[in-house]
C-alpha cells in the first residue's frame, strides 16, 4: 500500500507532523502538468525545464545563462564540422550504471531519429563517433557557430537502460504504444524520479550521489499542476503549495500582501509582438483590391497608434518592459539603440494613413490566442480599442492556440501576435531564421508575415556561416536594424514572469528564462 | 378578418377585465413570492431591452473602453467614479453596463431554446401521439437516443459541432444561435413525450372520434381540438425549463463553450472575472453571479407558482 | 422479461454507435493535434510527416471505422498529450469523480429525504414556506457559483478546508480512494456540498410532491380512518410509497451527475474525468475526448437500463413503456 504525500491540509498541525518524516519538501503548483518524463516526447520549453532535474545535457547554463560544462568536462571544434567532447568521469545513473560515450551516442541517435519531435532542437547535427569510452566526437553540417546551444537541451539516456526497456527509438504516438520513458526516467541528475500521476503528481527525491556540489537541501520534490488561477492562489495564501512559477499578474498585490508569501518577478526573455500579413491581398478587409499592410505608413500608423505603456501599467499590471526591441536585452544581437518605440501618437497615426490614402481607415482581421502568452486576450482587446481610436476597424478574433495557429501557418489573418523567447538557443540567430527570414528550406517557418526582403534574408544567411561570435552578432544586429527600419512588426514588451513562494523557501534563482533550477533552491530549515 | 378599432379595444377591456377575475389572477396576486419575482423579471427585461438609453456605456463597442478608467471600485468604495456605479473591469467595461447588456444575451438564449425545444416537442408530440404507428415508434426511439446523453454533454458537443463547423469570423456572431441549437437539441424531448401522453388520451375521446367520423380533416382536429388541449401543460412546462435553459447557457459560458468574450452573457462575465477573484477586484465576478442568480430563481418561483395554480390537484 | 432486456440493449448500442459518430466527426473540426505534438522549430516535412503517421489523412469514414474498431476492444488509442494508453488515463481518474458523485449523492438522500417528508407533513407552516424557498435557491444558484463562494469562505477567509484536489489519497491498486485519510475527506467536503446542493433541493421536492400524492390516495385515508398513529401512516405507509420512485430518479440523477461533475471539477480542481476531459479539449486530445464521451454515454445508459428494469420488476404495469431517462437539468 502506498501512501502519497499530496496537497496536505493547511492545518499547521498536519505540517509539523509530517515534518520529522520529510526534512524539506518542496510542493510546487504550475500552471500546468508536464507533457511526460521523456525528455525527446515533444519540444515543450515548460517539460524540458522540469525534466532538467533528472536529465543533464553535456552542457548547461549558469547563473549568469553563459555556457559552462555539465555532462561534459571540455571540448573542442577539431575541424569545421567535427566538435570533441571529453565526458566526466564517476558520473552515475540513478540506476547505478556508468555514464560513457555510448551513452551519448544512443541518446544523440535517438533525438535525431526520423520520427523524434526534438530533431528540430539539433538542426545541424549529422552523425557522432565514439574515440574512446569518454571521449565523443559529433560531426556537424558546416560551420554551424551554436552547437553548444542547442545540446543545453538534449538530455542524456543511458543506453543500457533504453535497450533493456526497448526504449531505444522515441515514443512514437500514431504506433499506440506506450514508451517505456514515457513514465520512468533514469537520469544523472539533482533528483531521482519517483512516481506519476498525469495531471495530478509528479514526485521527486533528491539523488544523494550526484556528481555536482550540492547547493539545495531539498530532500523531495512534489508537483502539483493548478490550472486555475485562482485556486493557485488560493492554495499559496493558504500554505498548501510552496512554489508556482506562475503568479497571476492581477493577483501579484495580493500575494504580496500576505504575510507567507513572497513575489519575485522578472521580465522574461520572450518578446512578444504584432506580424503583419504581406501578401499581396488583404485577407479579409474592406480593402479589396490590395493590401494596405504592405505600405510601410499603414505599419507606422499601427505602431503610433498604440499606447504600450498604458498596457504595460493597466493589462501588465505594472510588471512587463515595454520594448521597441525584437529581442530581450539578455539575447546575444541585442542593440540598446533599436530598443526605442515609435512615439504614442494617434494624431501622427490618423496623418499617415491619410498620407497612405486611408483617412477613413480600413478594416482587418486581428488574430490572437488566449492560451499563448501572459494576458494576451487583455492585450488584444486594449490594442483593438486604441486602434479603433484612429479610425481603423480591426475584427478581433480570439481563440485557442490550436484553432488560431493553423490560420497563422495558412495565411488566414491580417495582423496577429507572436511571441518569441530565442528558446533553446538564447541567440537573436534563432528569431531571426525561424520568424524574419522569408520561408525558404528549414528557415521562416514562423515568418508568418510571409516577409521577404533578400537583403534581410543575406545578413541572416551570412550570420549561420560565421563562426567568429562578434562578428556574426554584428550580422544579427544589422538583419534587426532593417527589420526595425522596414517597421516590419510591432513590438509590444518583454512580458513578466512572476514567481511565487511560501515563506519556507529562503532562496530561488530565477533567471530570465523562467526556469525552475531546484537544484540551487534552498528552503528554511 | 376587420374588426372596427373601438370594438377591439371593447374587447379587450372584457378580455382583461375576465382576466383579472380569474382564478389565475386572483391566485398571482395572493402569492406574494409571485408578485415580487414577477416584479424582479420585469424590471431586468425592462432594462435589458432599454439597456442602449439606461446604460451609461455600450460594453460590446470598443471605441467606449478607456484603460485609464479600469479596475474601478463600485462607486461607494474609495476610488470608485460616476458613472460606472458598480466599477469597472480591466479593460474598462463598466460592469453595471456588462450585467445589463449580458443579462439581455442570457434571457434572449434561454427564451429563444424554450421557445424552439417547446415548438419542436409540441410538434413532434403531437404527431406522434396523433398518427403513432411507425412513425410515433421512430420519434421515440430518437427521443430516448437523445436522452442517453447526458444533457450537459450533448451540448457541449453541438456547441463545438457548430462552432467547428463555422469559419472563424462567423463564430462569434453565430455564437448566440449555436446555443439556442445546442440547448434545444436536448430539451424538446420533456414537450414531446408529456405532448404525446396528453394527445393519445385526447384522441380517444368523444368528440375527437366523432369529429373524425363527420370527416373533419386530421390537421384542424389537431390543431382546433387537441393543440388548446396540450398548451397549458407545455407552457407551464416551458416556465419551468426556462430556469434551466438561463443555468445551462450560464454554466456552458462559464466552461468556455459559450458567448465569447467579446459579447458577454451572465456566465460569460463570471468566467472571465473569476480569474480576478482574488486580486481585489471582486466586484467583477460577484455582482454577474448575484444577478445571474436573481434571474434564475425568479424565473423558478414563478414557474413552480404557475404549475401549483393550475394543478389544483396538488393544492 | 428477456426479450424487453435485449431490447434495451440492441437500443443502447445503436445510441452508444450514434454518439461515437457524433464525437468523432466534431473532433475533425477541433483543432490540429500536430501543432500541439511538434515543437515550434519543427519543418512543415516533419510536420506532414506526423500528420501522415497519426492517420490524419485518411478518409473520415476510414478513421472512424478504425476507431469503432478499436474501441469495440477497449482500445481507445494513446493520448496525444501525454503519449499513455487513454483507457488507462481515464480508468485512473475514474475513483475520483465516482467518489466525488457518490458521496454527494449519499448526502443529498440523506439530507433531502427528512425534509422532503417533514415538509410533505407539515403543510402550509412557515418553516415549510422557509425550507421551499431555500431549496429554490438550491436549485437556483449555479454550481461553480456556490464552488467559488465556499472556496472563498472557507479557503482564504476562514483558511479550514484545501482550495484544490483531492488530499492524500490511498492507492489500493485497483482503485485510489481519498476516503481513509482526513485531509482526503477535508478534500471532498466543499465539491460534494457544491455539487449535492442541486441534488438535496430536487430530492426534497420530489420527496414532497410524491408524498402529497400518496397522502391523498384511498388506502392512507383508510389507515387514518383505521385510527392508526399518524408517525406510523406518514413513515411506514407513506414513505414506503413514494421510495421506489424517488431512489431510480437518484439513479438516474448519478449518471447525469457523472457528466455535470466535470463544473465542480474544474472549480475545484478535482483530478476526475471531467477535469480530464475539459484539459483533453484544450489540447485537441482526440482520443481523450472520444473515450470519455463514450465511458460516460456508457454509464449513463447501463445506470438507466438498470433502473428501467427495476421498475419493470417493481412494478409489472410500467412494461416497456417505463420511464426512459432524466432530464432534471
């Protein structure tokens, strides 16, 4: 019979017996449930994020999100396309087993297998090679500068485990049959997987032979998913969860008022921002004949015609960094010069569209999700009431993620939101090939604009060649110099994160890219 | 048929005047729960429909929204302003405005499904307590089929049918006849079968077998003999579902299914301010819930009235 | 008797056929799963790919039979959104609502019973007049209203009782319960109040009007005439009557619960199929969404087959003509 620690009553009573028996455990209440304990199961920033707690990659991020080594204790670019990788030694599995280079080799085989979701997260991978049983060399298309990046968040298996399991290849779901990693794990890392319930549990404990220095004295982990809101901070004030890494923004005055609860909030690396259909015709407009879009005074009118910091004080409640910029200023490309707005200005806005031809305005559909990104129906709805100050008629159309990102991929809008955080790659390289870069072979699969500008798309190619840093981030900032030039999109801000935790948790890092890292928590004693 | 004005208004003055001596009426004004939730109905469906001159602000026009006026405490609290009397949500929707134009969206649903479930059940009851046979068999079997579903379920269900079928720029405006579709598909089949009892007892009486044997033809004897017949349960039938039509499409809203946020109902208005439920604001989401509430149980007394005084039976 | 049986359930399947139908042509309207499998950096091949995998573009008539096929099995395919067999998904969950329904049922029999007989006796009395409008406002006030008000109450202010979940549950391997711990029965007490609200005034009113009937009729007017004690008339001539009814319409009523269970779920955060099934539709997980529809449309006929019968055996004049299900909301 096995008894789960779950949500305990709030009865200090309940706490101080259950104390002796866990030293520090900490309940952690996201927003929403992993999608599985496979690391290779799907793309999800969220999931890969919690998974880093049993899973290590060769490299990591540290405090400061600078690259330093994990599974691997060095490296070097042997040639043009062939990086060596020196393993660590003594690192074990939470099963016992050895880590080796076959470790690495079965679970590069497998991410980059035909039917893995993650092969998208190691564009320019080819093959890898064992040179001895710690020492892997990986073969990469040519002159590929963001190897390390990208391996951040490709996790390691162990290949005996995977082979006794039958795991060797990725779940794939269309087979209808359950994958072994799906729900075991058998890691390196701070935590060792300890039970399962989809949507409801998730357990942890802390793994006493980890390789690292051990920072946390957390001793198990138990995360809870609350979907609602208002039940998470419910649960917070009173003491029934000790983390979520999501705090509603409309309740952040809240929370901070309670004595037991602490707030810490940042702005995230994601940008969000407003794309602008470009072709030739508008989709579905009173303007029938063309597409007003495509005339750069229509997208400055739009620009001026918005008030970001009455969103960022009112939508954002205060919390989001208003930004002219495309990236974050953490990003690698960044310039502080491009991160100025266009002036707030209506009058400004209802000028150019006269001087476009458009006094009266047009109308023009305006997609956007309301699962996406922190308040985005709020945003929305403000932006198509200042639009509709200027005379413009936008047709707000809100909808789940999955209904509106298929009208995105077809083309069926005419402005929409976009968000974008450089995951996993944290470089302006991977915003500028996936979203400005025009649709051509594996680049511009989120140029949902259907933007193409050769000279853009020149700086951007030139970017992936160069392998000298300083140089090719010169390229990425002069391909976001003309994106901000050609009014290309309309950025909004860098939106909050905002954490929150129970007056027994001393200590959280909480970096800009809003993952958890229990393994530097620290609780009260 | 030309009837001379001042004779119309005679007769109805006798109308009314017989009216009011009725038992009904005698009955309604010594119910005391009657009068007040009769009242209380009134006075929301007066201002629902006035709601364009009452209503200091056109919630669903966003031209009118300012986010400078957002977040509002009721007038009474500290911070609070005229003329948004029970504060402002975050977007700066006047929420006495919202409950209004709202509570307008969800009496015109809940009156639109009784009216379309009671037209297809007093239909199909009558027809197939009239005709029976295979047809009377067929209507049935689909009567039950319909009720192996849970309610809820299937309307949820039509609801993303429709939804899904629609393109996405007409969803919105479609949204208010999906609902009355979705809650109708279920709740005709309470008209049908109570239809269908009374029918097949009316048709084995006298003067239904006599005014078959002059020939009379079928449909004036339904429509002359059997229909007045069936009337007075289906409408005391509707009452009593229009309570749960109002609770239905509220609680569709509340999960998502429903009116869109764009065009609120009642449940619409709690989903969406249940999520400030804890910032402060929470004049947002109480003040549609009370409302919601006040119309439903309005609605109910005077149903469970209705039902009570003309079934003296119970009495 | 046998054949009535078999009629039933030659009903049931071509109803449980018309629903898998149902389900299944408006999930094609849904939304793309494969937008939500694939990460954002994924290529449109590899997209087409999946969508080719997942037999996303066979025919409809195809993948319906497919389905049907499977699910005649109990094979309801893997779930889209956490890659696990959906059969055993849902099965997990199941403990939770079928406790949740049932403990909210029990408690309504037992609370409006006694005040459906004490108001059926007490005619006319001003606490009769009380207890009628409050079971109009118990049938009055929506559910999640009622949720959100207790959490309220009882979570921020008062602080006594969990906001969300189900507490500490017990695993007994086939079956979890919440039942044999306390912070498990702390757990249920504010989403079995919200959801048995609706279910103790409906109780109590039926309770009522049945026993007003029964009152009425010849023989309790024999028993007074008899000179028997009135307590005696009202429980054991009285009662007795009206019980058969009132229990097949809870009945029936538990299976119509099941399904409106999924508000309260939400509300609370209750980890039951409902829960389930409103998080499966906001991920376009099809054959999450398909097998509940279906578990659910299954329970809902075996619970009315069961009580039609009943009410054949119990009373032979009902025949086929019996009741066929309820509608209370």
């Amino acid at each position: 019979m096995l008894t789960i620690k779950s949500a305990a009553m709030a009865l200090a009573l309940t706490t101080a017996m259950a104390a002796p028996a866990i030293a520090a455990t900490m309940r952690w209440a996201p927003q929403r449930d992993i999608v599985s304990m496979d690391p290779y199961s799907y793309g999800d920033t969220f999931t890969l994020s919690v998974l880093n707690h049993v899973y290590e990659g060769l490299v990591r991020y540290d405090a400061t999100l600078q690259i330093e080594p994990a599974l691997a204790e060095k490296w070097e670019v042997v040639s043009p396309t062939v990086w060596r990788f020196h393993l660590r030694k003594g690192v074990k599995f939470h099963d016992g087993a050895d880590f080796t280079a076959d470790d690495v080799l079965a679970s590069l085989k497998r991410v980059s297998d035909q039917t893995s979701p993650l092969r998208g997260n190691l564009p320019a991978y080819v093959s890898s090679e064992k040179i001895d049983d710690h020492t892997v060399d990986i073969h990469v298309t040519e002159n590929y500068p963001l190897l390390l990046n990208d391996l951040t968040n490709i996790h390691i298996f162990d290949q005996g485990w995977l082979v006794t399991n039958k795991a060797e290849a990725p779940t794939d779901v269309a087979k209808g049959v359950e994958g072994y990693a799906t729900s075991h794990a058998n890691g390196t890392g701070p935590f060792k997987f300890i039970s399962r319930k989809p949507d409801v549990e998730t357990v942890f404990d802390v793994n006493p032979d980890w390789w690292d220095k051990r920072q946390h004295n957390i001793d198990r982990i138990v995360m809870t998913p609350i979907t609602s809101p208002a039940t998470r901070v419910a649960a917070l004030i009173s003491g029934e969860i000790d983390f979520t890494n999501q705090a509603p923004l409309q309740d952040i005055p809240r929370l901070q008022a309670s004595s037991n609860v602490k707030v810490l909030s940042n702005n995230e690396l994601r940008t969000i921002f407003l794309v602008m259909n470009q072709s030739p015709k508008a989709f579905e407009s009173d303007v029938t004949d063309k597409n007003p879009l495509q005339d750069i005074k229509v997208r400055q009118a739009l620009y001026h015609a918005i008030d970001a910091d009455a969103i960022q004080k009112v939508v954002m409640s205060g919390l989001s960094r208003t930004t002219g910029s495309l990236v974050a200023p953490a990003i690698p490309g960044y310039v502080p010069d491009l991160d100025k707005r266009l002036s707030y200005d209506p009058d400004k806005a209802k000028a150019l569209l006269a001087e476009a031809g458009y006094p009266n305005g047009f109308s023009f559909s305006f997609l956007c999700r309301n699962t996406e990104f922190v308040n985005e129906e709020q945003i929305c709805q403000a932006v198509s009431a200042m639009w509709a100050r200027v005379g413009l008629r936008p047709n707000l159309n809100v909808g789940p993620t999955t209904i509106q990102d298929a009208k995105f991929d077809t083309l069926q809008f005419d402005v929409g939101t976009l968000g974008w955080a450089n995951e996993p790659m944290l470089d302006s390289y991977s915003i500028l090939v996936q979203v400005v870069h025009s649709k051509t072979g594996n680049a511009g699969v989120f140029n949902w604009g259907a933007w193409k500008d050769t000279e853009i798309d020149g700086l951007i190619d030139e970017a992936g060649r160069t392998i000298d840093r300083t140089a090719r981030l010169a390229l990425q900032s002069k391909a976001l110099q003309r994106a901000n030039d050609l009014s290309m999109f309309i950025p909004v801000h860098q939106q909050p994160m905002a954490w929150a935790v129970g007056s027994n948790v001393k200590d959280v890092l909480q970096l800009s890219d809003n993952k958890a890292r229990h393994w530097l928590t620290h609780m009260a004693d | 048929m030309s009837v001379e004005p001042k004779v119309e208004r005679e007769t109805l003055r006798v109308h009314f005047a017989r009216l009011w001596d009725s038992d009904l009426a005698w009955n309604f004004r010594n119910s005391p729960l009657a009068v007040v939730s009769a009242t209380v109905l009134l006075v929301i469906a007066f201002t629902s429909i006035f709601a364009g001159v009452l209503m200091p602000q056109n919630p669903f026009d966003i031209m009118q929204l300012f986010l400078d006026k957002a977040n509002l405490p009721p007038v009474w609290s500290e911070g609070g302003a005229m003329p948004y009397v029970l504060g402002t949500d975050m977007q700066g929707r006047d929420v006495l405005s919202a409950i209004v134009y709202g509570s307008r969206i969800s009496l015109v649903i809940g009156v639109a499904s009784v009216a379309v479930s009671m037209t297809i059940g007093v239909l199909v009851g009558l027809l197939a307590g009239y005709i029976g046979g295979a047809l009377d068999n067929f209507l049935m079997r689909l009567a039950d089929a319909v009720m192996s579903i849970p309610t809820l379920l299937v309307a949820i269900l039509v609801s993303a049918i429709f939804r899904g079928l629609l393109p996405v720029e007409y969803r919105d405006t479609f949204a208010p006849l999906i609902l009355v579709l979705a809650l109708s598909l279920t709740s005709w089949v309470v008209y049908a079968r109570m239809v269908r009892a009374v029918t097949m007892v009316e048709a084995r009486k006298e003067y239904v077998m006599a005014a078959r044997i002059i020939n009379v033809p079928r449909r004036r004897i339904i429509l002359k003999h059997i229909l007045p017949n069936v009337m007075t349960p289906a409408l005391v039938t509707g009452t009593l579902n229009l309570g749960l039509a109002i609770l239905a499409e509220a609680t569709l809203s509340f999960l998502g299914v429903g009116m869109p946020s764009a065009q609120p109902s009642l449940g619409t208005l709690i989903r969406l301010g249940n999520q400030y439920f804890f910032s402060g604001t929470w004049w947002i989401v109480l003040f549609p819930a009370l409302q919601l509430t006040l119309i439903i149980l309005a609605v109910n007394l005077l149903g469970d009235w209705l039902r009570d005084a003309l079934n003296p039976k119970l009495k | 008797m046998l054949l009535l049986v078999l009629k039933r359930l030659a009903n049931a399947v071509v109803v449980l056929l018309f629903v898998a139908l149902l389900a299944f042509t408006i999930f094609k309207f849904l939304g793309d799963p494969v937008q939500l499998m694939l990460n954002p950096q994924a290529t449109q091949e590899e997209r087409d790919a999946l969508t080719q995998r997942l037999g996303l573009n066979d025919p409809v008539p195809v993948q319906f039979v497919k389905f049907v096929a499977n699910a005649v099995q109990g094979d309801f395919g893997m779930s889209y959104r956490n890659q696990l067999p959906v059969m055993g998904v849902i099965a997990e969950r199941f403990p939770a609502t079928f406790e949740l329904v049932m403990v909210s049922s029990i408690a309504a029999l037992l609370i409006g019973l006694p005040l459906g007989v004490f108001a059926a006796i007490n005619g006319g009395s001003f606490m009769v007049r009380v207890a009628h409008i409050i079971s109009m406002i118990g049938v009055s006030v929506p559910a999640f209203v009622i949720g959100i008000l207790l959490i309220l109450a009882f979570s921020i202010e008062l602080q006594v009782l969990p906001a969300f979940g189900r507490g500490e549950v017990v695993d007994l391997g086939f079956w979890t319960t919440g039942l044999l711990t306390s912070s498990g029965r702390y757990a249920l007490i504010m989403p079995a109040i919200s959801l048995a609200l609706f279910q103790i005034s409906f109780i109590m009113r039926l309770v009522t009007s049945e026993m007003l009937e029964v009152l009425r009729t010849d023989f309790i007017r024999f028993a007074r005439a008899r000179g028997l004690r009135a307590r005696a008339i009202y429980f054991r001539h009285g009662l007795r009557n009206c019980l058969m009814p009132v229990v097949t319409i809870t009945g029936m009523l538990i299976g119509d619960l099941i399904a409106f269970a999924l508000v309260t779920e939400i509300v609370f955060q209750w980890p039951g199929m409902g829960f389930l099934f409103v998080q499966s539709v906001q991920y376009v997980d099809i054959p999450v969404m398909a097998a509940y529809l279906m578990i659910v449309c299954c329970i809902f006929i075996l619970i009315n087959l069961i009580t039609d019968l009943i009410y054949v055996v119990v009373d032979p004049r009902m025949g086929a003509t019996a009741i066929g299900g309820s509608n209370v909301r």
